[in-house]
C-alpha cells in the first residue's frame, strides 16, 4: 500500500508522460518536510538519487535515524518555514499528515526556493477510518469520529496554478477493538486534549466501553481483529512553473 502512494505520487508528477510535467524533472532530491520517524520518507527511497526528511523535533528526528537505514536517505533538524536544502535544488517536496501544523503561507514559499522550476509539491494526509463489521459499521465509524474531525484538506489553497486532487486511495486494515484504542492514543488531538484536561483515559475508557457494548452481542474479545478499518487518503499535487 505504501508504495503505491509513492509510486502514485511519482507517475503523476515527475513521469516524462504524468500530467502534471511538460517536461522531464530530474528525480534527483525528494524533501520529505515533517518527516518525523522516516516513515514517509521511505516510501520515496527508491524512486530519487537522495532524500532527505526534515522535521522540528529533534527526538523525531534521532529515532528516524535509529530505525531502518537506507544509504540514499538522511534525516535533518529543520522547520517548515527554513527548508535545510539550497535555491532550486529539490524535484519533489512532499509534506504528510503535517501541513495543518504550519504556517502555509511561510512553507509555501519555503517549497518555492527550494524547488526546481517545473519542480513539484505534493501536500497527503488521511482522514479518520471508516470501520466495518457485519451490521454495525456506521455506529463503531460514528463512535471513533467524535473524536476525529477533519475536512480532508479542503481549505488548502495550493500555491500553483497547475494541481489537482486524488481521492482515490485509502489504507485497509484489520483492527481489533484495541488497536482502535493504541491509534486514538496517539494521535495529536488526543494529546491536544490530554494538555488541556488532563484526565485523557476517561475518553479512551469511554471508547472501549462504547465499541465493547456495540460488539457484546456477538462476543467479540477486544483482541479480535474482526473490524476493517479503511483510513481513505487524499493527496494534493501542484507544480512550480518553469
Ligand atoms: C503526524 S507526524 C507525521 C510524520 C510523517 N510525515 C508521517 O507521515 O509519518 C507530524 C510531524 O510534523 C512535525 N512538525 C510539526 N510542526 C512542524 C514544523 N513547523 N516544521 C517541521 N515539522 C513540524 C512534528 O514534529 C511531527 O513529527
């Protein structure tokens, strides 16, 4: 799955034939901004002669470099807002599940000095998942998206011209009633809410006991993964002009 967001990425944007190119961009250096452990900036691995992944956490940063090591691709301490790359240097910028922390307008000009002319930007995300399990797969999706409210990026304005939006992809898995839980946890917006209330595992207590009694009819333990889970993606392409 996770190459064909990259794979899908590439063949629209840098692909002599794609859509979004007059003319062949060089795959030399994809920035991956905000990249926190690397997990986005390993999809692209295999596609470009570098990557690089950036992010303002140190510790995100340290842990991307623990993990998987693959030679083309080293990670830096750096903002959105003060792209660790020269002038006209980088063929892709890509940015996932990350832009709504930034300020854009700052970022977009960011991704405009670092980008080759005809260089392309490309801004992904996921929403909340939509879960099914036999009869009860609008209640289990409407009890997790309480929590979770998110507009798909629809308010981003890219800064190109030429963009276009993808719909079109989305990740399955199969979960289990605490896998629901492990992911609610660590989400920004659960973090968000634990600053402000503290007193967080009330909710996730509430939201296992509410997925727990939806499921109790068919006794179903809470480490069944009998639940698909689908989190659609969307992906926003746009390119700098030459
Ligand atoms: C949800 S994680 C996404 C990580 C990665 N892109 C992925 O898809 O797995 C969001 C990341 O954005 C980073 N971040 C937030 N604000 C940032 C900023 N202004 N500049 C750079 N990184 C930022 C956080 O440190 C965090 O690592």
């Amino acid at each position: 799955m996770a190459d064909l967001v990259s794979g899908r990425v590439v063949a629209r944007t840098l692909n002599p034939s794609a859509p979004m190119v007059q003319r062949n961009v060089p795959r030399k250096v994809a920035l991956d901004v905000a990249c926190g452990t690397g997990q986005s900036s390993r999809l692209f691995g295999k596609y470009f002669e570098e990557v690089i992944g950036c992010d303002v956490s140190g510790t995100q940063i340290t842990e991307a470099q623990n993990t998987e090591k693959i030679p083309n691709i080293t990670y830096k301490v750096a903002p959105a807002d003060k792209l660790p790359t020269e002038r006209e240097s980088v063929s892709l910028v890509t940015v996932f599940q990350a832009i709504h922390w930034f300020d854009q307008q700052q970022f977009f000009q960011e991704a405009e000095r670092v980008l080759v002319p005809g260089g392309c930007l490309c801004v992904c995300g996921y929403a909340a998942p939509l879960l099914s399990y036999k009869d009860k797969s609008e209640k289990l999706t409407d009890i997790v998206n309480t929590l979770v409210l998110r507009n798909r990026y629809r308010d981003i304005h890219l800064p190109y011209e030429e963009h276009e939006r993808d719909d079109s992809l989305s990740i399955k898995l199969d979960l289990c009633v605490d896998d629901i839980i492990r992911y609610t946890s660590s989400k920004s917006f659960f973090s968000n809410y634990m600053r402000q209330y503290q007193d967080g595992t009330s909710i996730l207590e509430d939201l296992r006991k509410s997925l727990m009694a939806e499921l109790a009819p068919e006794n179903i333990g809470a480490d069944e993964k009998v639940i698909h889970a689908e989190f659609p993606l969307f992906i926003l392409l746009t390119r700098k002009p030459k």
